[in-house]
C-alpha cells in the first residue's frame, strides 16, 4: 500500500540474499541483482549477511529457528553508473555515480512478474511463483487497497501522509482527493535517485476495462544524483497521470471481442 523500506528489509533479511537471487534467475529474470537493502548504509560484506531469526510461540516454545546466512556467490560484473555528478560527505562529486553494487531489475521484468502473480495460468509453470490461491489473493488484496481503507496497519488514520491515491501514481499522480470507486489499481511504485516506476495492472470493475502499464521516468533536471533535490512532483508525477489516463481513455473507447470477467478481483477491504 505504501512502498515500505522496512518490509523490504524484513523480507531480505529472511529470505536472504542468495535465495532471493537464485530463486527471481529460476524464474526468467536472469539480470536481477537484489544485493542491498534500502535506506542502511552498509559495505557489501554486511548485505551479504543477513541476521539469524527465530519465531516463538506465547509460551516461548521455538516453531522457527534460521541461523545467520552469508552468501558467498559472486555475480555478473556491471559497469553502471549515471548523473553529472552526486553528493558524498555535503560535497558535489563531478562525475557519473557508480551504481554497479546498486539493486538491479529491469522495468521488462517487473512488468512480468506483475503478469505472472495477476495471471499466473498465463506464464510458463517455471515462473510461476509458489503460492496458494489464498495467498495470491491475500496479495492483490493489499496491493489494490488504498491507504485511506487500511485499519491495520492504521494508514486510514493518517490521511495527512497517507491520501487515497499514495503510490498510485500512474491513472492519478499527485491527486489528494477521493478516488472513483469503480477503478482498482493493482501495482507496486518506487522512487529513487531521481528514477520514479510504476508497475501496474488497471481496472474498471464497472466499464469491464482492464490493462497492464508499466512505466518509468527519470526525474532529476539537474543531473546531480544523492542529493534529494529530484522533480517527482512537478515531472514524475503528472507524467505518470496523464500516461495512465491516456491508455485508460483508450481502452474505454477499444472495441473488445472479449469482455473480461473481473469478479475474482472485487475484494472486501478494512473500511
């Protein structure tokens, strides 16, 4: 619902590097690198290692023990970088920024991952991703509920940081108002160094329109990186709504052979 950094890291944490690698390469998305988690300042060594976790019962009784990980693998050398210049220590560093030891995963990727968890039936058995039919829909559930109608976690009962169309950036940008009840975005956005995505799955539960759009731009007019002066309001953001209105007036007006049945997709949410 709001692109947390802390879930990601929890989630890296548990999975561990090397799994979650090896496992996105077994799917088809051979180019992924997850090799960090966000927001922590941390040498490659330290992200190579994630923190032994146990679950307990009330009573204490261990249902769950890992012991720290280390993965030793090394991957593909890459010679990525970007910008006229970024910011390290307070001082401007003329020159590219060296994102080679950065996450890594194309926007192609994305998209497909997005199809593969939407329709999984769709996609060779080898990407599909092990999950039961509840879990999937536990998962399209939350990722379609909007802040605003979240009691827990309590998003609804902060609507100055958190308004119905945060992190819907494509169909409805910056907008702070309430929302059209009969469009449902299903999606995951990002933002960072200046690079703004969204990668969804649109639909009209009321028009039978239904469409994936994927997009990314890069927002940041001064080419200086690292310095969170970036253009996501005034770029990023009206880019992405009328990207994603113009395909949704589009598709309104397409004449479909085959009306889709978008019933699985209507979900009780907290309020």
């Amino acid at each position: 619902m709001v692109s947390d950094n802390d879930a990601f890291n929890r989630l890296y944490e548990f999975l561990g590097q090397e799994y979650i690698n090896d496992e996105l390469h077994k799917k088809g998305y051979p180019d992924v690198q997850l090799l960090h988690r966000l927001q922590l300042s941390l040498p490659e060594a330290a992200n190579r290692q994630t923190n032994p976790i146990k679950f307990v019962d009330a009573g204490n009784k261990v249902l769950y023990d890992q012991p720290m990980q280390t993965n030793t693998k090394q991957y593909a050398l890459r010679n990525d970088s970007m910008g006229k210049g970024f910011l390290r220590d307070g001082q401007v560093v003329d020159g590219p920024m060296n994102f080679s030891k950065k996450n890594r995963i194309s926007l192609e990727d994305l998209h497909n991952i997005l199809i593969s968890l939407v329709f999984p039936d769709r996609v060779p058995a080898s990407q599909r991703f092990n999950l039961t039919e509840e879990d999937r829909l536990f998962i399209l559930k939350y990722m379609s509920q909007l802040p605003t109608e979240s009691l827990y976690p309590p998003y609804a009962a902060d609507t100055a940081n958190y308004w119905p169309a945060y992190c819907k950036f494509l169909m409805f940008g910056g907008e702070k108002g309430s929302l059209p009840k009969n469009i449902r975005i299903f999606n995951k956005t990002g933002d960072a160094y200046g690079q703004m995505l969204d990668v969804a799955y649109i639909v009209d539960l009321e028009k039978g329109v239904e469409f994936f759009l994927s997009a990314v731009i890069y927002c940041n007019s001064d080419g200086i990186l690292n310095d969170d002066q970036y253009d996501y309001k005034n770029i990023g953001l009206p880019f992405m709504k009328n990207l994603g209105q113009t395909i949704y007036e589009q598709e309104v007006k397409r004449v479909k052979k085959n009306i889709p049945d978008l019933s699985g997709l209507k979900f009780i949410y907290d309020k």
